[in-house]
C-alpha cells in the first residue's frame, strides 16, 4: 500500500512537472514569437526612417546644385555685364600716353603720402603705447582708475546683490504663503480622506469579521480531515518503516563484509600512499622555495625602483639648487647693471654741477686776477710817476714853476689813472651783473621749460593716463601692406 502511495505522489509531481515545463515552452515560444515580431518592426522602422533620411539628403543635394547653379549663372551674367562696360567706357575713353603717365604719377604719389601718413600715424601710436607702458605716473593713475572702477562694479555688484535677495525673500514669502494655504487644503482633504477611510474601515471589518468566521469553519473541517489522513499515512509508514528496517538491515551487513575486504586491501596498499605523499610534500616545498625567491626578486626590484626613485629626487633637487643658484646671479648682474647705470646718471649729474661750480670759480679767479693785475699796473705807475718826478725835480734844479706845473700834470694823469680804474671796476661790476642775471635768466627759463614739460606731461597724463583697460586688441603691423 505503500509502494501504491508513492507511486501515485510520483505520478501527480511527473504529470505537474510535466505541466510546468509545457506552460513554459509555451511561454518562451509566445515571448520569442513577440521578440521576433517586436524586432521585425524595429528594423521596418529603421529601413524606413533610412530610407526617408536618404529621400531628404538627396533633396537637400538636389536643391543646393539648383542653387548653385542659379548663383553660379548670376554671377557669370554680372561678370559680362561689367566685361562689356569696361569695354565700351575703355573704347570711349580717349587718353594719350602722358596723360595715363601722369595719372598713374599723381595715384602712386597719393598712395606714397597715404602710406607715409599711415605709417607716421602708426609710429605715433607706438610712441604714445610705448611711453603709456613705461610711465610710472600712467601707471599709478592707471591702477587708480581700475581700483575705482572695480570698487565701483563692487559696490554695483552687492546693491545687485541686495535686490536680488530682497526679490528672493518677497519670492520666499510669497512662496511660504502658498505653501501654507496649500497644506490647509491638503490637511482638509486629508481630514476628509481619513473620515471615509475610517468608515470603510468599520465595513470591511465587518466584511472581514464575517469572512474569518467562514475560514474558521473550513480551517475545522480541514483540520479534521488531515487528522484521518495523518493516522491512514501513519500506518503505512509504519509498515513501510518495518520493511526497510529489515532491508537497511541486511545492507549493513552486506557493507560490513565488504568494508572489512576493503580494509585488508588498503593495509596492502599502505606503502604506496605513503610514497605518494613524500612525492607531493617534496612537490609542495619546490613550489614554496620558488614562491619565496619570486617574492625576493619582487621586493629586491621594488628596492631598486625605490632607490632610483630617491637618486632622481636627489639629481632633481641638485638641478633646482643649481637653476635657484644661476638666478640668484642673473639678478645680482641685473643689479649690477642697475647700479652700474645708476652711477653714471650720479656721475654725469655730479659732473654738471662739477663743470658749473669750476666755471664760476674760473671766473673768480679771472676777476680776482685782472683786479690784482690792475692794482700791480698802479702800483707800477705810481712807482713810474715818482721816480719822474725825482728825476724832473733833479733837472730844473728848482724852478718852481716849471715844478707847479708838472705837478699840475701829474695830479690830472693821476686823476685821469683813478677815472680809468674806476671805468674798469664799473665795466667788471657790469660784467659780474651780466653773469649774475644771465644765470638768474637761465634758472627762470629752466623752471618756465620745467612747468611747460610739466603742465604736457599732466594734459598727456589726464589725455592717456587715468582710464581703465578693458580692451587689449591683438598686435599688428599692418599699415605697410
């Protein structure tokens, strides 16, 4: 009866075996019949839209050689309209050699003063950016100017920036108003779709209550039904049980004979596994040893990278050292240079105010000696007129009047000795006063050409200076082509 049970469970898992496998041959055949149709219609589609694309492009083509045709046609037509009218204007025009030599003179002049005024225009312009670039003052007013502009745009900039967050925050609250009116409304709805749902909640309980009492009373059936079933099974278990037994019975001694020939077997066989074992631990410790010398080269290699890793860190640090070194020169030779420079303008300053001070001193010392050489002239005079007097007075051997007379003459030459040295003292007074008010003049013309460089220098400075750069065009040469 037992057997009678089995074979029937086997059959009912065979037949819904076999239903299953059926249900999914039919499944896979419906979703491969499906995919194959799904497919078809994909590639119809993309033969279609291809084609259409192809119909389009060769439209396109089409008409674009129509166009092209149609300008290329246009074009011909202009080009023999002004062929024919330069023809019929050179059949017309009656110019003799000279004159077309003179025109040609007159364009090629007027081309040459264009080009110079262009090229004037351009040297100009290069002057101007050249002494805008290197002016410390243009400069300055330059920086000025952006820092003002850039304050500027800052200040616009966060005045923006207030008005936008002052429309953000009207927008916010605008938008928190709505949100509060609206999570009224979805709290009225919510308190209304909770008063129905509690309702149909109280049905379906009811429903629900009257559905368990159902299932409870077919639960009991049920139960009641798989007791008598459970005690029918139970004895057939038991039969079936007792029957095995007797069989698993039987086995077991069958396995025991057999595991005890077995046994004797293996105790025949026990110095053969025992070699096998030596072969695969000698096996095992040659694979190990090449492990461990794979793992050395691997960590000598790794070392090796590392050291040259460290060598290029060291030569490349050298090269830093050596290339900070080379530019510590470069700017010790430009400082050099600098100073140099600056002590040539020291120089060259320290040699004019050198050159100014000798003159002066030169002309002292000019003055001073042809004062002493005019005393030494009187002193000789005077000298001269004495000893005359001695000798005169030794002739007339005392003839009064002949004395008073040459007296006389002496006081007037003397006289007319001091009016001359007081002429020379009056023209070197003249000469001192002309020096002093040609250097005055010359300080006056210096600082008058001091203020006119400077009031050019602040108009080109307020014309040039003191704007902000927002454009920087590429550079060009272009006004010899």
């Amino acid at each position: 009866m037992a057997s009678t049970a089995a074979a029937r469970a086997g059959q009912t898992r065979s037949r819904n075996l076999e239903q299953t496998l059926e249900n999914n041959r039919s499944y896979v055949a419906a979703n491969k019949k499906i995919d194959l149709r799904c497919k078809w219609e994909n590639d119809t589609d993309a033969k279609l839209e291809e084609k259409r694309k192809k119909a389009r492009v060769s439209e396109l083509m089409r008409m674009r050689a129509a166009s092209l045709m149609a300008r290329k046609r246009e074009l011909a037509s202009k080009l023999n309209s002004e062929m024919s009218m330069w023809q019929k204007e050179f059949a017309e025009v009656k110019e003799s050699p000279e004159d077309r030599k003179l025109s040609i003179q007159t364009r090629a002049l007027a081309l040459r003063d264009a080009r110079e005024t262009e090229r004037r225009k351009f040297a100009d312009e290069m002057y101007k950016l050249q002494w805008q670039s290197s002016c410390d003052d243009g400069r300055l007013l330059d920086s000025k100017a952006t820092i003002k502009r850039v304050m500027e745009d800052r200040e616009n900039q966060m005045e923006q920036k207030r008005e936008i967050n002052i429309k953000l925050q009207q927008e916010d609250d605008m938008l928190m108003d709505e949100w509060r009116q609206r999570i009224e409304e979805l709290e009225i709805k919510e308190n209304e779709k909770e008063a129905y749902r509690r309702g149909m909640e109280k049905e379906i309980k009811g429903m629900l209550d009257e559905q368990v009492e159902a299932h409870q009373g077919r639960k009991e059936a049920l139960r009641l039904r798989k007791e008598a079933d459970a005690a029918e099974e139970l004895a057939e278990w038991k039969n079936a049980k007792e029957i095995e037994d007797a069989e698993e019975q039987e086995r077991f001694t069958i396995s025991k004979q057999r595991g005890k020939a077995t046994r004797d077997f293996n105790q025949s066989r026990l110095n053969i596994r025992k070699e096998a074992s030596d072969r695969i631990k000698s096996e095992d410790l040659l694979l190990l040893n090449y492990a461990l010398n794979k793992e050395r080269e691997a960590e000598a290699s790794e070392q090796h990278k590392k050291d040259m890793e460290k060598e290029t860190t060291k030569r490349y640090q050298a090269y830093l050292k050596a290339q900070m070194l080379k530019e510590q020169e470069n700017q010790s030779s430009i400082d050099q240079l600098r100073k140099i420079e600056e002590d040539k303008i020291w120089s060259k300053r320290e040699k004019e105010q050198q050159d100014r001070l000798d003159t002066r001193n030169k002309l002292w010392n000019e003055t001073d000696k042809g004062r002493q050489e005019q005393i030494r002239m009187l002193k000789e005079r005077e000298a001269k007129l004495l000893d005359d007097e001695k000798i005169e007075a030794h002739a007339h051997g005392g003839n009064q009047n002949e004395l008073d007379k040459i007296e006389a003459n002496k006081v007037a030459a003397r006289k007319e000795a001091v009016m001359l040295n007081q002429m020379a003292v009056k023209a070197q007074g003249a000469y001192s006063q002309r020096l002093i008010r040609r250097e005055t003049q010359e300080k006056f013309l210096d600082g008058k050409i001091m203020n006119k460089v400077e009031m050019e220098h602040k108009a080109r400075l307020s014309e040039m200076a003191g704007q902000v750069k927002v454009n920087f065009p590429n550079k060009h040469t272009q006004w010899y082509s």
